[in-house]
C-alpha cells in the first residue's frame, strides 16, 4: 500500500470513533512528517513514513485522541531528521512536543540485565519516565509496528527485539490493560524466538479450534435463549486464547494441545453479581461441570 492510502485508513478511522475530531492537526503533523523523513528507506526498502504511518493507525485502533496520533506521526522526526524539538513546538504546541519529546526519551534506555528483579525495575522507570500515560502508549504502538515488520531484520536483531518485546512490551502493556497489544507482542516474539514451536501450534490449534468453535456456538445459542427466558440480561462475547498463552500452558503444565479446555471460550456479562449466580445456575442446568475444574471467580 502506498503512504497516501494509510493516510486516508488513518483520517476515516479518527472519523468514524470522534466524527468531530480536529483532524487538520494530523493532516499537517502527516505533510510534515512525509517531507521531513522522505527520502530514508525502511529495511523493507518501503518509504520510512509508512512507520509513523503505522503507529498512529495502531493508535487510532485505540482510539486515541488527535494530539497522541499527531505526536505518534512526529514521533521519529526531532531523533532522525533536521527538524528540531523547537521548530516542532512552534508548528504543533507544546503537549505535542511533550510527548515527542518523551518517546525519545524512552527509545534512549538501554535493557541490558535479564534479571527478573531488573527487568521489574524497567517497568518502574518507564511508567515514572513518562508522566503522561500517551508517551507510554505511543512507545507502546512504536514497538508492536516494528514487531509486525521484524521479517526484515537480521536474525540475531530479531531474537534481541523478541526477547526485549517479551521482557519488557508485553508486560508493560499488561500492566496497563491494553490486553490486545500484550497478546499480539506475546505472539509475535513467540513466532521469532522458538519459530518451530510457533508453527506447529498454528496449525493444530486451526484445526481444533474450528471443531470446537461449532460446538461453543451451538451452546453460546442454548444459553442466551434460557438466560432470556429467566430475564437476565446478558451479553455473549468470544474468547480466543491467544497462542502464546496456550503454548506456556502447555509448558507449564506439561501438556498436549487436546488437554487444554480454553482455547476458545464463551464469556457471559451480566449486570450484577446476583445475575451472576442465577446464569452460572442455569449454565449448571444446561451443562454437568467436569469435576475438579470448576472455579468460582464469582467469589
Ligand atoms: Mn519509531
């Protein structure tokens, strides 16, 4: 895909969550940004705007506010081009430049031990570093696109942004709820550090997942028509196990792929803890739990 179209995928997705959104920031934050980088080349050998590019659509899936997708678009500008912090303060103001500036400012940390007391301690100075919770965000969506592009690395700088990815990222992304970031950084450095391991899981769990997502959606059906007729309100939403997740499992617990019962699951919201227990009664009528793997997390 050429700039121009992340472009507009980026300006119709700002639209479609805040349809009043001040956009013309990140329309000049985007002319700046191509014109500052054009020229640099990616490793993939694409334009190098397609990076920042790729960071505020992240962010946009998020949906971020206009100001965080603009610094994300200037977020390598003062680091790597001619343009400076100033220049960029008098064209965007000063809470863009803020959060240019502390991008920056992380990328400079070094990760060097791999010590879990070490590793704690990153995490506790990247959340202090960055007093405004987007700089995080922002550095956040700036690692998962350069995981998503890392086939284009050299090998052994793919295990050191895996490992880095995995140390640090992911539970940094956990730590702040961004549940979907975690899981796609877990998956994608599982895929660079043990590839073997990786592809052999996709496979299988294709396979099971498609027998059992037959029978989760005949039972999802079942379910919300008895919970209906109870008058409990209820909201059904999938969930897949994410593959990084199953495989420690299976380390884990030393087990096979067939023996793990969430791969996909069903998960039922109510709108208070007694609708919580009336579903979980129904759920018992419709279904004998397996002895010895019930857990009440009601409680
Ligand atoms: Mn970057």
């Amino acid at each position: 895909m050429k700039p121009g179209n992340h472009y507009l995928e980026l300006i119709n997705k700002i639209k479609a969550y805040q349809p009043e959104a001040p956009v013309e920031i990140v329309e000049r934050a985007y002319a700046v940004a191509e014109e500052a980088h054009r020229g640099q080349l990616r490793k993939s050998g694409e334009e190098y705007i397609i990076h920042p590019l790729g960071v505020a659509n992240i962010l946009a899936d998020l949906q971020l506010d206009c100001v965080t997708i603009t610094a994300a678009l200037l977020h390598d500008v003062a680091e790597d081009t001619s343009v400076t912090l100033e220049q960029l303060q008098s064209m965007f103001g000063k809470e863009v430049v803020m959060l240019v500036d502390g991008v920056t400012k992380l990328s400079r940390i070094t990760y060097k031990s791999k010590q879990e007391q070490q590793l704690e301690n990153y995490i506790k100075m990247f959340l202090a570093m960055a007093r405004d919770i987007r700089v995080i965000m922002i550095k956040l969506a700036d690692r998962l696109h350069n995981m998503r592009t890392l086939k284009h690395m050299a090998p052994h700088k793919q295990r050191e942004k895996a490992e880095e990815t995995l140390e640090i990222f992911a539970p940094l992304a956990n730590r702040l709820g961004i549940y979907r970031v975690k899981w796609e950084l877990e998956d994608l450095s599982f895929r660079y550090l043990e590839p073997e391991a990786y592809y052999e899981l996709v496979e299988q769990v294709r396979q099971k997942r498609g027998e059992r997502d037959h029978i989760l959606q005949n039972a999802a059906r079942e379910l919300s028509e008895r919970l209906r007729e109870v008058g409990i309100r209820s909201e059904l939403q999938w969930r897949a196990k994410h593959l990084y997740s199953i495989w420690r499992k299976m380390q884990r617990d030393r087990k096979e792929l067939g023996e793990i019962y969430d791969i996909s699951a069903i998960r039922l919201v109510v709108d208070n803890v007694k609708d919580c227990y009336g579903a979980l009664g129904i759920v018992h009528t419709l279904w004998r739990p397996i002895p010895g793997r019930f857990k009440d997390y009601i409680a």
